[in-house]
C-alpha cells in the first residue's frame, strides 16, 4: 500500500476528530450563553450514565427517572433525557427535528457513515449496505450460526464453572462476523484486538485521557481499514460468499468505493460485535436468575423467539444512544431547545411500566413488540436478525441438551455508558 493510501487513511480516520473539536466547542457555547433559561419546564436530574456504577447497574435509576415527569435534564452534563418508551420511539423516528448528523454519542461527530446521517444520504449508505443482509445471505450463514452454537456450548458443558463471556458470548459472535467478513482463522486474533479497539471510539470524550484512548481506536480503525483494503485488492473477496463478496457482485456499476465496503464492514463490526456479546452474556444471566421461565422454554421450544425478544427487552444491550436537535422539540409542556444533547435511554424505554406490565420481571411468555432494543424508524439495526439468530441458536442448543443454568461465582458487568453486558460470568450447566 503506498504512502498515499496511507496518508488519505490517516485523514479519513482524522476527519470525525477535527469535526467532533468544533461542533462541541459552539455546543458549548451555545449551552453557556443559554444558561438556566435552557431547562425550563424540565425535571433537574443527576443521573448520569458516565458514571461507573449507574452504568454498570442502571435499573435503580430508571424506576426513578420513571417515577418523575416525561422530561428530565442533567445541568452538570448539559443534556436532556428521554425515558418513555413513546417519547424515546417518537424522537428516533423524527430526524428531521432530531438528527443523527452531529452524532449519536455525547460528544458531537460527524462524518459520512450511516450511523451519522439522515434523510436521503442515510437511505443511499443504507441501501448499499442492504444485499448484504437479504433473507438469502441470512439462510446461507444460518448453517455457521447453528454449528457455532454447538461447539460453543458443547464447551460450557465441559468445563463446568468455567466463564460464558469467554467461551461462548465473545467468541460466537466474532467467529461469525469474521466468516461472514471474510476474516481467515488465521487472522482471528489481530481482527478480535483491532475490533475491540474500533469499538471504543463510543467512549469518546475531551479529557486527556478520553483523547489518548481515542487515538488508540483510530489506530485500530486504521489498521482494520488497512487490513480490509489489502484484502479487497488481493481479490480473495471477489465472489465469496461474504458481505464483502455480496455487495462486490451487486457493485456492476462502480457506485460503490473500497471506502464505502470498509464502512459497511465497520458497521457489522460495531452493531453485531459487541452488542450481539452483551446479548447473549446477558441471556445466560437472565436465564440463571429466572429458572422456572427457563422450565417454561424447555416445556414449550415455541417459545425461544418471543423468550429472546423479551430478554433484549429485559437487559437492552445497547442502553442508550444520543441525538442533536435541529429545532425546538415539544414534549408535552415541556420545549427542548434547539442544538441540545438529547439522551435517548433504550434501557429505560424499555422498562417503561407505562409500556410494560411489571417492566423489571423477566416472562418468556410476553410479547414485548414495543421494545427498543435494536433501535427505532430510520435507524433500525440493519444487523438485528443477525443478532436474533444467534441468541436463538444458542437458546436452541440449551434447552435440548442442558436443565439447569446456574451462576458459579460473582458476575462483573462493563461500565461503557452505552454498552451493557456481562464481562465476567461463570455459569455451571447441568446437563439433560
């Protein structure tokens, strides 16, 4: 790769960190000349989703917030939060008042990728990234899916007490999103560390040590492209039963660069890596927690799909994400001013009691059709039935072969502001 390749790899990587400087810096500005005329109306809060131990165990918090009004506002942090499963659904489907172009995590960013854009530039980048999860490349991996969860919990069960996250909730998805890249065996390891790093920039903030750690994921973001782009001019893509593959066969005209195939396989990485983690780590801990609706799943299989949409439901893997306002955004009596941060808490919509009956219990049996776990509208997880297969494969294999899913030692939960799952649970199965 020459020199060239590398300096526009460098700029790109760059790009979202230059606009993420200004577009905070007038935030900023504009937060401060506002001043206390900005929350009006609001609910004065200080939950706050930065801090370890509410990220770690955020449920306490919610039944709070939901014990309060619509609308509640954080001065500390300068932003607004939704926790109504309705107001939440509302505002993801609004981008023409609330928009993903400044950003979708705490710190404003914007840049070409279809997670930072609305309207018609969001359908292009979305539709180029579609042939890649039509029902037929779905059906294809569904085979991979079925044989991983039988390896993977054939290794649970022997090595009792040994820990779900490490054995089967991160290596499961990674294999997969590796096969379905096109990611040889050999290669795992560098596309596991260079994943975990990409995955970070969620983190991002303006302190020293938020910018250190940010230069470390666009290091791994720029190794992944680097990786990626050597890939896709070696030609071992071309006609193989990947995303990548897929969407060259698909790409006669040229409308789609190597730059555009790199974001879509950044996009896979981030929405069905760590999130599908979360998920199924969680799983085996809500399964642990509730064994009489684990009974029921092993009594009625019929289950397994409604059982793994309330469990999304139940512990949303991905707790929150964030908008900008474009304009002034009426809730109720309430009006968010325009340019505001705006906390749009999946994790609390989803316990909403004015959505769900008894919200914080765990029933196999519900019908949880309003939960926002994969997101809402425009912006839904283009790598959700993804992440549905899995779960429903690995819940497939426990009911068939284990009785009893037991927790074996303390469980740790990560405290990423956005990300929540298990990093830490070792689990006994009893076998059938």
């Amino acid at each position: 790769m020459t020199i060239v390749h590398h300096a526009r790899g460098a700029a790109s990587a760059m790009k979202p960190l230059v606009s993420a400087v200004q577009l905070n810096l007038a935030g900023a500005v504009r937060t401060r000349r506002r001043g206390v005329r900005g929350w009006t109306g609001a609910i004065n809060t200080d939950y706050d989703p930065l801090d370890p131990n509410t990220a770690a165990d955020p449920f306490a918090a919610y039944r709070e917030l939901h014990r309060g009004g619509r609308v509640h506002y954080n001065p500390a942090r300068a932003t607004w939060i939704l926790t109504r499963n309705a107001d939440v659904r509302a505002a993801l489907r609004d981008t023409e008042k609330i928009t993903s172009t400044q950003g979708v995590t705490r710190i404003r960013m914007a840049g070409d990728v279809v997670v930072l854009t609305d309207g018609d530039q969001h359908l292009r980048l979305r539709k180029q990234a579609q042939p890649g999860f039509t029902k037929g490349a779905l059906d294809n991996w569904s085979t991979i899916v079925d044989q991983l969860a039988t390896e993977c919990v054939s290794d649970l069960l022997a090595a009792p007490g040994s820990d779900v996250v490490q054995r089967l909730a991160i290596p499961l998805p990674l294999r997969l999103i590796a096969g379905i890249l096109g990611v040889p065996d050999t290669d795992i390891a560098d596309f596991r560390r260079w994943s975990e790093g990409c995955v970070q920039i969620i983190n991002f903030s303006l302190t020293p040590a938020g910018i250190a750690n940010t230069a470390r994921s666009i290091r791994a973001v720029m190794d992944l492209r680097r990786y990626f782009l050597h890939q896709l001019a070696t030609g071992h893509l071309k006609g193989s039963n990947t995303v990548l593959g897929r969407l060259l066969e698909y790409n006669t005209e040229g409308a789609l660069t190597d730059d555009d195939l790199f974001h879509v396989a950044m996009l896979l990485l981030i929405a069905g890596n760590e999130t599908t983690t979360n998920l199924l780590g969680g799983m085996f801990h809500t399964l642990a927690q509730n064994p009489e609706q684990y009974d029921r799943i092993r009594a009625d299989p019929d289950l397994i799909p409604l059982a793994v949409e309330e469990h999304l439901r139940y512990t949303s893997p991905l707790q929150n994400l964030y908008r900008y306002t474009r304009t002034d955004y009426q809730i109720g009596d309430v009006t968010i001013p325009s340019g505001s941060r705006v906390l749009l808490s999946f994790g609390a919509a989803n316990r909403d009691p004015h959505a769900f009956e008894a919200p914080d219990e765990y029933r196999a049996d519900r019908n949880p059709r309003s939960h926002i776990a994969f997101g809402y509208g425009p912006h839904m997880c283009l790598g959700a039935p993804l992440a549905r297969m899995e779960a429903q494969a690995v819940l497939r294999e426990l009911v068939q072969r284990v009785t009893r899913i037991s927790l074996a030692g303390p469980t740790t939960w990560s405290t990423n502001s956005s990300l929540r799952g298990p990093t830490t649970l070792p689990i006994r199965l009893t076998p059938a």
